[in-house]
C-alpha cells in the first residue's frame, strides 16, 4: 500500500487529505484558513501574497500529518496570476478571485482580436473578467511598471508546485489550469504567446504544459510531486466523474460541466472550452444567476434562510400556479444578456401566495441550469447522469424538482473535500506510472463518492410541462437568446 496526499488551496483555505494509494480511502486530514485581511468593506482580497498560501500549507500540514507520504498533488483556485520577475521574485501580489476590475480590460481584449468568435476559435474561450488573460491586460494598463518587470506568469498551483520543488529552474503547470487561462488552446495543445503579448505588451516565460500522470519532479527528500491542476479539474477527477456525466454546481452563481472527448468551439462564447484532468475535455456554461436567486426570494419573503424558503416552496405544486421567474437578477450570461433584469410572469390573484413564489425561485434557477446543460447537449455532449453539488443541493425543494427538469437522472454526493481528493488521486497516478504499476493513459480506479440518487421517474412529463412553461416566457421576454 502506497500513501499519497492531496492538497487544495482554495480562496478561503488550505485542505490536505492523506489517502490510500490502492483504494483513495482517507486516512488523515488537515485544515487550515489563509492568513488573509479583507478589503474595505468586506468580502475577499483581490491580491493576495501567495506566501500567506505557503503558510496555510504549513499549518495544515502540522502534527506530521504528511509522515509516510510518498506524493503530493496539488489543486488551487482557477483564474489566479502569479507574475515573477527574472530572479522568480513576486513583482506584486497574485491577482486572484473574480477581480472585476478587469472588466474593461476582458472588453478591450474580445474587440482587440477580432470579436468573440475569433477568441473562441484561438483558446476555446471568450475573455471574461478576472480571467488571467484579462487580468493581464488590466495589469499593463493600470500598473504599467509592474507589467514591464513580469518575465514569468504562473497560476496558484504552478507556483505551490514550484516552491515544494525547491523553485527549480523548470517551472510547470498542467492541461486543466493551462485551459483557464485564455492564452493556452485546449484543442491545439499549444499556447498563443501572441495573446500575452497582446494583454500584458510583451512576451513572458510561461510553465511547460505536461501530462496528467506526469510528475513535476522530486523533492530534495524524495517526495515526488506530479503535475497539479485547477480546483474544478480536481473536484471533477474525485468525484469519478467520465463520459455521460455533468455536473451542476449550486453557488450564488451557477456552472454546467461535463466530461466530453475534444475540445469544442462555441461562437457565441458560452462555452468555455476546458481540458480536465485526466486527459479529456470538460466545457464548462456558466450561469450568473444560481443561489442568489433563492436569496434574494428568501429576504423579499421574510425567510430567515433557504432551509425556510425550501419547506414553504414544498407547500406549492409544479408549475407554481403559473408563476415563473427568469431569474436574470445580475444579468445573465447563459443566455448572454448581460444588461437585463430578472422577470415574473404570470401573475394572476390565485398565484399570488408566498410559496407560489417560493416555488417559482427553485423552478426558475434549475430550468436556467437546464438551458445551460441543453447549450452542451446541443453540442453533442452525452449528459445520462447529472451530479448536483453545493449546499443548496441538499434542500427538498431542489431535490423534488431537478431530476424531472434535467430530464435525468440526479446524483447528489455527500459532502467531502472533493478537490483535495482528486488531487491525491492525480498524485497516486503520477507515483504508480513513476513506479510502473500504472498506465499513463488509465488513472487508479478509486471508490466512488458516497451520494444519494434521484431518478425522475413518473415526474418526467410534468417536469418537461414546468420546463416548457418557462421556455416559453424566456422566448417572449428575450426571443431568439438561446
């Protein structure tokens, strides 16, 4: 038995678990909050020193937690910056988060090159903000000094991999965090240096792009590292996810990902043409509108949380009486209206009751997911089985619902650290193609998540009839949007 570990170093966070090579059975964790100060006004930092990620790694990794382990694996945060001088010194904090002051810049960039579909058929992406390619162009414009010292740019788990290796001259980062960055193509394999010259107004040394059983290298004590990934690839490869699986992710806002075998190019822009961790293709349709849709329904009714808003949407039928909310309240991108306002249609006096609305919420943001699964569907992107993850995937209100209007079957893990493990899994692989007991094209089978399933059953048609209801209003209010 081999012992590996995985680490995921979230916004928030550093997570570690230790787990068995053979099995992915969790022998041991750690935890451990980043040292970080809030903005004015509260919320999360948009720069950040990566050493105060280095001493939450620390801290989590206390008490010999890691004694006998013989790889690590390491996740982070997608869309972070990490620009190095020449010497490999930071030129100035990470930029990370979804930093909205590269909104103009992400504008700049999509008119610059051409328009959205000339982006989505160089990288597979149209340049959103906080991006790294956006953060870039923001960084030349607004630091200038800053940006002409920039020799090297790293993402969060490029640079943690670096530093466990000692700050070697190599420097590496893998498919999946390379595909988020709007400089690296997805279905090309290769980077377009001329994108970052176009951001940031001069080329940059950028991380070799390895594979997904390669190891970074070795550390000084023989502990081998292997290629590391962004926090979505690595959920996605310790959930088990594989060809015919989606999965729905409930936060404030909301995203659509499923496992595919090439990369896709949308047009349009809704498709953000990842790579995963395995080897395989993951496009990604985000919504900007998931549980904050439901909060915002909580405090217009006086809930006083979503557990509330759930029971009193319970009391209501399918359909809610009629009632169907567009819940576009910041806009939307899944379809790309990003200057509209949300909608409720079909008021008469019998809907106008407390849990009509409240059901009509639960309705709304699930049949908005729905249209973001129906873009990859429309792509040809098999989706038999639907993982619903987030907090707000646990609530009976979503659970009644989203089977029958995802038209499939619903499966709804139990919480754990799902990206920590996927990098302890990418570790184990790494270590048993090093020790030639695995394939480099085939990962270590490992237990699957523990998760209940809901099947749609006899709800199906009701739920197409609720469905249906809500397209039509989409098309009358925003016809043509999808």
């Amino acid at each position: 038995m081999g012992i590996v570990a995985g680490l995921d170093s979230s916004p928030d966070f550093t997570r570690i678990v230790v787990c068995d090579s053979d099995t992915g059975a969790v022998l041991r964790q750690g935890y451990a909050p980043h040292p970080l100060e809030s903005p004015e006004g509260g919320g999360r930092p948009a720069d950040v020193d990566p050493q105060a990620w280095l001493l939450s790694l620390g801290e989590a990794a206390g008490g010999g937690l890691l004694e006998g382990v013989q790889a690590i694996g390491v996740s982070a945060q997608a869309n972070s910056v990490v620009p190095l001088d020449a010497q490999g010194n930071t030129v100035r904090p990470a930029m990370v988060g979804g930093d909205k002051r590269s909104q103009v810049a992400a504008a700049d960039l999509i008119d610059a090159l051409g328009g959205r579909e000339a982006w989505a058929q160089a990288v597979g992406s149209v340049p959103q903000t906080g991006q790294p390619v956006t953060k870039l162009r923001w960084l030349a414009r607004s630091e200038p000094e800053a940006a002409a010292r920039t020799a090297v740019l790293l993402q969060a788990h490029d640079w943690l991999v670096w530093q466990l290796l000692g700050r070697p001259v190599r420097r590496t980062t893998d498919r999946g965090g390379a595909s988020g960055t709007g400089y690296w193509s997805a279905a090309t394999g290769g980077y377009r240096p001329d994108l970052v010259e176009l951001a940031l107004g001069h080329q940059a040394i950028l991380p070799e792009v390895i594979g997904p059983a390669d190891a970074a290298g070795t550390t000084p004590e023989g502990l081998l590292i292997s290629a590391g990934t962004g926090e979505t690839q690595a959920a996605a490869f310790g959930l088990g996810i594989g060809l015919g699986d989606a999965v729905v992710s409930l936060g404030a806002s909301g995203s659509v990902m499923a496992v595919h075998p090439e990369a896709l190019v949308d047009q349009y822009g809704m498709i953000t043409s990842l790579a995963d961790a395995t080897g395989m293709h993951l496009p990604v349709v985000t919504t900007l509108n998931a549980v904050r849709a439901l909060r915002g329904t909580a405090e217009l009714l006086g809930m006083p949380d979503l557990e509330s808003l759930s029971e009193l949407a319970m009391k209501s039928t399918p359909g809610s009486h009629g009632l169907v909310l567009l819940p576009y309240l910041e806009g939307e991108r899944t379809p790309n209206l990003p200057h509209t306002a949300g909608t409720l249609a079909g008021l008469r006096r019998e809907s106008m009751r407390p849990e009509h609305l409240a059901r009509a919420a639960f309705e709304g943001m699930l049949c908005g997911l729905a249209d973001a699964l129906d873009v990859l569907r429309g792509r040809g992107v098999d989706v038999r089985r639907v993982f619903l993850l987030g907090a707000a995937a646990e609530l009976p209100a979503v659970q009644a619902a989203a089977p029958a209007l995802f038209g499939t079957q619903v499966v709804v893990p139990q919480p754990a650290d799902y990206a920590a493990i996927g990098s302890a899994r990418q570790a184990a692989w790494a270590l048993g193609v090093s020790q030639g007991t695995l394939d480099p094209r085939t990962p270590p089978v490992w237990q699957g998540a523990v998760a209940q399933v809901l099947e749609p059953g006899a709800e199906l048609a009701v739920g197409q009839a609720v469905r249906q209801q809500y397209v039509s209003v989409r098309e009358q209010t925003h016809p043509g949007a999808l």
